[in-house]
DNA sequence: TTCATAATGAAACAATGTTTCAAGACGTTT
DNA sequence: AAACGTCTTGAAACATTGTTTCATTATGAA
C-alpha cells in the first residue's frame, strides 16, 4: 500500500476499475513529469535534470520515469517539444502587419526574445543541451509547425515577387541559420555582452530584410 | 619504481636530475596526454573523451591528468586551443587570391571542410561538446587568430572600399554566425542531408558576399 | 645518511543513467 | 469467491563518469 501521508501524484487514481483508467493516468503522469522536469530545467538550467532529481521531485522511484519515457532521450524529448510549442505560442503572439517587412522583424524580434526568456529551451531545441537526444521525425516536424509562421510570411514574399528567390524553405533555413548563429554563439561565450550579440543581431535582420528584399542598402 | 616492462611515458624521463629536468617532462608529458586525448576523440568523438580513458591510453593513474590539467575542463581547454591551431593552419592553407571575392569564397569552403573534417574539434570549439568548458581569455584570444585571416580580408575590403560598413569585426562576425548556424544546425541533426545543408551554406557565402559587396544579386 | 617535502597510484567517493528482481497489486478464470 | 498468471512497483544494485583521499614511495636538501 502507498504511504497515504505524502501527497502521490501516483497514487491518485489508484482505486478507479474503469478499462482506460490506467492509460489516463500514466498520460496524467506523464504531463505531471514533463512539467517537473520543465520547472527544474527552468530553474537550473538543462544540466540539472537528471532522473534522479525528478523522481525525488515527484516522490516516485526512478523506475517510474523509465516506464513511461523509456529513457532520458524520452524525456528530453518532451521537453523539446514542449519547447516547440512555447516558440509557436512566441511567433503566434506576434502582431500580423500588412507591412511583411515589419512583420518579418516582429517575428525575428520574437525569436530573439525566445532564446533570452527561454533558454533553457532553446538550448535543448537547438544548442544539443541533451547531448543523447537527437531530433527525429516527429521533433524536426515540430520545429516546422513552430516556424510555420516564418514560412508563411516568406512564401508570401515570393508570391508578392518581392523576393527573387523560388524555394521558401531555403530562404527560411537561411535566415534561420543566421539568426540561430549569432544566439548560440553568444550563448557558448564567443560573443561577450548581450549588447554586442544583439546589435549583431539586429543589424543581421537588417541586412537579411535588405538582401532578399532587395531594396537600396 | 615503474615496471620497465611497460613502455611507460612517464618513465621515460625519470632517470634525469637536471634542475628544470621535471618541468620539461611535464611539458613533454602534457604534449603525450593531448595527443592521446585527441587520438581518441577523432576516433570516437568528444564524448568519448573521458579522463580513465586517456588515463588508460596513457597507463597512467587519473591522478596524474589531474596533476596535470586540474580537471577535466582544462584537458578540454587544451583541445580547444588544438583545434584554434589546425582551423588557422587550414585558413592559412587558402591560397591567397587577388581577387577578394574569390580569397573570402576560399575562406568560406576552408571553414566547411574544416568542419567536415575535424567535426570533433569543431564541436569542442563551437559546439558545446564539453559542456563544462566555456572559453576563457586565451581560448577566445585564439579564437580571433585562427579568424585572423578573416579579419584581413574584411578589413582590406573596407579599405577598398568594396564594403560599406566600417568595423571589420562586426562584419567578420555576421560572416561567422551566419556559416556558423548552417554548420551548427546541420551538426545538430537540423539540416537533414549534407548535401542540403552544403548548398545552402554555398548560397549563404553568395548572399554574404553579394549583400557585402554591393553587387548585383 | 637522514629527514622533510612532494609526487604517486590504488582505492574510495559522489553523482549519473539504467537494470534487476523479489514483493505486491490487479484482472481474469475457474 | 478463490486461485492463478500477468503486470507494476520500488529499493537496491550496476556501470560509468569526474574527482579526491591517503598510505606509500620517491626526491632532494641538510
């Protein structure tokens, strides 16, 4: 029998007989989990998430962890996708502007803001915070859907002849390369103040903006 | 006293009584251990670099790498720097070009293969494959030599007038962290194929160039 | 030669990801 | 309702890491 005296998130739902009750649960469980890791991540920076401090955090055995993710890899998974979401929750709250232009900077501005405000995330997304967690199928296909926004606004410049290139997808992965560049190099200490990276990265919005749009520089 | 039965490293100096005798071995030494070290990352990447295994190539205690380097972080400086030394040699292997549109495309592949080629050494310097060493003074000092050739090349631009921004680092900067993020993101499983991302890192070179230059598009 | 000082190196320590396996809970069958 | 088989649990162990300890051993000076 648990020990009715601490608060188990586990033993929660012990006592339901319904067929799916179990499935609910561990998906219930899992949420709880993810969101525990989440917080430590957040608050000590991805290093700090280790099976064992979860657990404790969740006053579960380890086993528990392994059941429902596997493994670590499992785990930080969630964790990237969950960062996925606040990054398509980011560029979603970005104000439409007719102006692609303006829109375009919006949305680079949201990006920057992301990996300041989120870092932990955004190292686990893109800076292989998780050295054994390698994004496959679905996670690359999450990444897509957060910076669906940015393919849309591209798209729509192509289709406005505003840019002369054909394929969205490159541009995307060009500007998107750029951007992520100067974060994660000031992220691994090359760039020294967060003055010098975000001038850098204003003026590299700037002069993406100008060569794909092709206006006097 | 040392089993002579064992080609020891360590031994091998041992007999000598000459005052600065033991500073030259531990140079030496030093010299050994990095080379083994670096053996095996290329061989198994940086991730496979751990203190017993160097210790064991070495048939050594770990005690002594400690003696030597103080932690694990200060082998990893000592691969870092490694690696600034081999990215300058193949930056300096670039056959210098009149034409300085042609010398920076140069540059630009000579930074692509070096990080096909050396991709240990690659994550070690930019990558974040030791987490727990972040550059310090000297490793960014070496940084900006292995980049001298770069900065050169930037800043006769400027001279010539071909560029119209007039700081040469903020230009060799945005060069770096947009070849940077397509490297980076190819390495970290971003970028499927390496050919996508190879063709996107040659347009990102033209657009550079272009957008820099002045030229038509 | 003797003695203090420093280096050595095997073993231990602490923390990690992961697995084991006896004990228990659960649902199904008789 | 009782018994059985299957699945889960969870404490403990395992393997691997970075790092430190400390008795032993050399080393160099007196």
């Amino acid at each position: 029998m648990q020990d009715s005296s601490k608060i188990n998130p586990i033993a929660a739902h012990k006592a339901t007989t319904y067929p799916d009750a179990k499935l609910q649960h561990a998906e219930l469980l899992k949420r709880s989990m993810i969101e525990a890791a989440a917080s430590i991540m957040q608050q000590s920076g991805p290093e700090a998430v280790t099976i064992r401090r979860v657990a404790e955090k969740m006053e579960c055995p380890t086993k528990i962890i392994y059941n429902l993710f596997g493994s670590k890899e499992g785990l930080a998974k969630e964790l990237f996708l969950e960062g996925c979401k606040l990054l398509a929750a980011a560029f979603r709250d970005v104000p439409e502007d007719a102006d692609l232009e303006m829109y375009l900077r919006g949305l680079g501005e949201a990006y920057w803001d992301f990996s300041r405000n989120y870092t932990s995330y955004y190292m686990v997304m893109f800076g292989g915070a998780f050295s054994e967690f390698k994004p496959e199928e679905e996670s690359l296909q999450a990444i897509g859907t957060a910076l669906q926004q940015f393919i849309t606004i591209i798209t729509k410049a192509i289709e406005q002849g505003l840019i002369a290139e054909k394929d969205p997808i490159l541009v995307v992965n060009l500007v998107w390369a750029s951007l992520h560049g100067i974060i994660h190099l000031y992220l691994g200490g090359h760039i020294q103040s967060e003055w010098t990276a975000k001038n850098l990265y204003d003026r590299s919005v700037s002069h993406l903006i100008h060569t794909f749009f092709g206006n006097e520089r």
